[in-house]
C-alpha cells in the first residue's frame, strides 16, 4: 500500500492501495452518482489540502470523462487559505459569498448535472478561530446557498459525499507514532467501511442496500406517529408527522452518501419534546463539539449547554427560526460496521455509526409528496425549513426505542441500541 502516492503505478493485485482507490472512485461516481453519459460533474474539495487531494482529482476527474461525463469541473478550495481568511480579513468582509459560484451551481442543478464532494476534513482546521467569526460567514453562506440547499433536499440533481483520506484527519481519527502509518490506518478503514474489500463491492452493496429497503418497508409498514428514546441523559418523544415517509440507501439519482448505514425521516416541527444528550463529539466545519445537551418544549430547543465547543453549537442553533428545531431522525444499530467503539471525527462516517438527529431543515421526500411542495405547503405539514441542517450522534448500547403506533400501543424498536424487530 502507498498512501502517500496514491497515482503511483502497481501490479494489478486488488489489495494494492491503487487498484482499491481506483475501485472506490468508481463506486462514488457509479453507485453513487449513477453517472450518465453525457451528464456535466462537479467535483468540489471544500477546504482541504490542495497538496493531499489534487492527486485524487485528477484521478477522479478522468475515471468521469471515461465514463463519458461530458464537462468535469473541479472545485478547489484550500483548507490553509480558508483558516487564514478567517484569522485575518476584516470582520465586514466575513459576510461576502462567493455568490457567482452559487448562482453557477444553481444553473448546472437545473440542468441536471450531477455533484461530488470529496471530504478531507481536518477536525481541528479552525481551532484557536473566534467562533463569533466563524459563525459570522457559515451563517452568510448558508443564507445565500438556501436555494441550493433545497434543490439538494429535494434530491432534484444526483450528488454525492465520499470521504478522502489526509493526514491532519488521520492523526486524529487513527493516531500513530508514525504518520504515514496513521494515513495508512484511516484509507484501510475507508475501503473496508465502503465495502471496497470485498469480492464483489458492487454486489455488496445491493445486497446491503436491500437490507436498508427491507427496513425502511418495516417502518413505513407500522406508521409509528411517534418514537420515544431513552438513555443516559436522554428522555426524548419525537412525533411524527402525518404522511411521513421512512426512506434509507438511494434511488434512480444514486446513493447520496457512500457509506451509509441508516433509515431516517423528518420530525414533526413543533413536535418534540424532553431532553437529549450527544454520544460522540461532532466535527462542525473543523471544530470540535463534544457532550451536546438540549432541551426541547413544543419542538423548540429551549435550553443547550456543551462541554466543549458551545459557542460553536450555539452559532448552529442560532442560525435562523428553523434551526431551533429538528429535521432529521435516524435509526442506526449499534453493530453498524461503520462503528469502531469510537468517532472517527468525520460525521459522514460518525453518523453511519450511531443514531443521530439532525438541528434544522428537513429532508421534502421525507413525506408522501414533499418533493412537488411549496414552501408554504410543507410548512403546513410541519416540515422544518431552515438553512441549517447538522447531524449529531446520540446511539450508544444504551439507548431504547419505542415507537407508538396510530392505536397508542407501545413497539420496540431499538433495545440497548439494536434493532428490535428483525426483517
């Protein structure tokens, strides 16, 4: 295995780190992106080293074109220049966004193109930043992007998140004395959390995602109206709204994120009730946020307190209107083999290890119809809208869940952070 070269050249052995690289770039674009010929790509890096990524760029760039896409269009965007323009620039100047760049991924979204993220979070990028600072420019790019942001909930355009190894994340999620052993560690644990490893990735993953389906048809089959978590420190009754839809691995357009572990849907807004407590530290745009607590009235989070990062978690709550509340409920089992008995500092991976809810908007498929609604129309349905939508991990072999069906009668549907009911 070279991990530090990753375009090296090698036998054509699949436990060779190019040949399993290779595989895993064209899953994301296959599976992931369901990739047509003919179809524009945009592939963004956002904040990471140029000098760890740009190989795997251009290795992804011409896997597309060889799958016929007919423009592929690099993002790039430098996770060393993005901490310096918020150290530096005038606080006044914190508020512009690249609003062309916005505009442009509205108009290819409308034209169907299909877009890939490519994460190479380092999880300490903006420590040591004023989070006043920090939460000043999220907060000005997330108004700006809200069109955006709700074609991609909508799921109107294929995308999709895969995770690329680098060596900040890697010292934190897989510490050795020696750091291309870390980096080593975490692409090991990648390609066998992406199902790369196996004989047959592709077939895994049907097989995997059938599992999901199965799961998804138990759950919109019992029409809980609401679920109730308990666990140290968590005391939580999620009511579901009416028409909501469970729904887990992908569709026609792909599988959104790769991998992925849960079957989940959207709260009822003004339905949530009682207090939580987070079971791993979460990754927010590279601060750490560790032992979230929250206390919700009538939907609302009346009261938050965290041990480490509260400032961070008070700019997420303190978004908007919406991101007061939740949009998201997902059920994860304990056995997740995304779960390594602890994070991974990356929440496309943290969250496929554990059940999780999400602060702010809501998924429209997440309810028969949603995605023809206006904005209004969902509303009514009480649907969540926000600009926010930040997952946060609250599984452990600790927590039960019961889900209450339309008569009042009491389901298990997790017992000490297992599925309950098996399918």
């Amino acid at each position: 295995m070279n991990p530090q070269n990753p375009t090296a050249q090698t036998a054509d052995d699949p436990t060779t780190f190019d040949t399993q690289l290779d595989a895993y770039l064209s899953l994301l674009l296959t599976l992931g992106l369901n990739l047509q010929p003919g179809q524009n790509l945009v592939v963004s890096a956002p904040a990471s080293p140029l000098e760890e990524i740009a190989p795997v760029m251009r290795r992804v760039t011409q896997r597309a074109y060889e799958l016929g896409a007919r423009n592929v269009y690099p993002q790039w965007d430098d996770a060393e220049v993005a901490r310096t323009r918020l150290a530096l620039a005038p606080e006044e100047a914190l508020t512009d966004v690249q609003t062309w760049r916005i505009r442009w991924y509205e108009e290819l979204s409308a034209q169907g193109a299909a877009f890939l993220t490519l994460a190479a979070p380092n999880p300490d990028l903006f420590a040591g930043i004023d989070p006043e600072r920090l939460a000043i420019s999220m907060h000005a790019t997330a108004k700006a992007s809200a069109n955006l942001m709700a074609a991609i909930t909508s799921m109107r355009h294929p995308w999709c998140v895969g995770a690329i190894a680098c060596r900040a994340w890697a010292r934190k999620a897989f510490p050795r004395p020696n750091d291309d052993d870390a980096l080593a560690a975490l692409w090991s644990y990648i390609f066998n959390s992406t199902r790369i490893n196996t004989p047959d990735p592709l077939q895994a993953w049907r097989t995997h995602l059938d599992h999901l389906s199965a799961r998804v048809n138990y759950l919109n089959g019992r029409n809980f109206r609401s679920l109730r978590y308990s666990a140290p420190g968590t005391d939580l009754t999620i009511e579901l709204p009416e028409g909501h839809r469970w729904v887990g691995g992908g569709g026609e357009k792909g599988v959104p994120n790769i991998p992925t572990e849960e079957v989940f849907s959207l709260p009822k807004r003004d339905g949530v009730h009682g207090t939580v407590r987070s079971t791993m530290p979460l990754n927010y745009n590279g601060q750490l946020i560790e032992g979230i607590r929250l206390r919700f009235e009538g939907g609302r989070i009346v009261e938050f307190a965290a041990d480490r990062g509260e400032e961070a978690l008070r700019s997420i709550i303190e978004t908007d209107e919406g991101s007061h509340s939740l949009g998201e409920v997902a059920l994860v089992p304990a056995d997740s083999p995304i779960n390594i008995g602890r994070p991974v500092y990356n929440t496309l991976f943290d969250e496929n290890a554990a059940c999780h809810l999400a602060i702010g908007r809501a998924y429209p498929i997440c309810i028969v119809g949603g995605a023809e609604m206006t904005a209004d129309e969902l509303a009514a349905r009480g649907v969540n809208a926000s600009n926010a939508h930040v997952d946060f991990m609250i599984g452990s072999r600790e927590l039960d869940i019961d889900g209450e069906t339309p008569d009042g009668a009491l389901v298990p549907v997790f017992r000490a952070g297992m599925w309950a009911a098996q399918v």
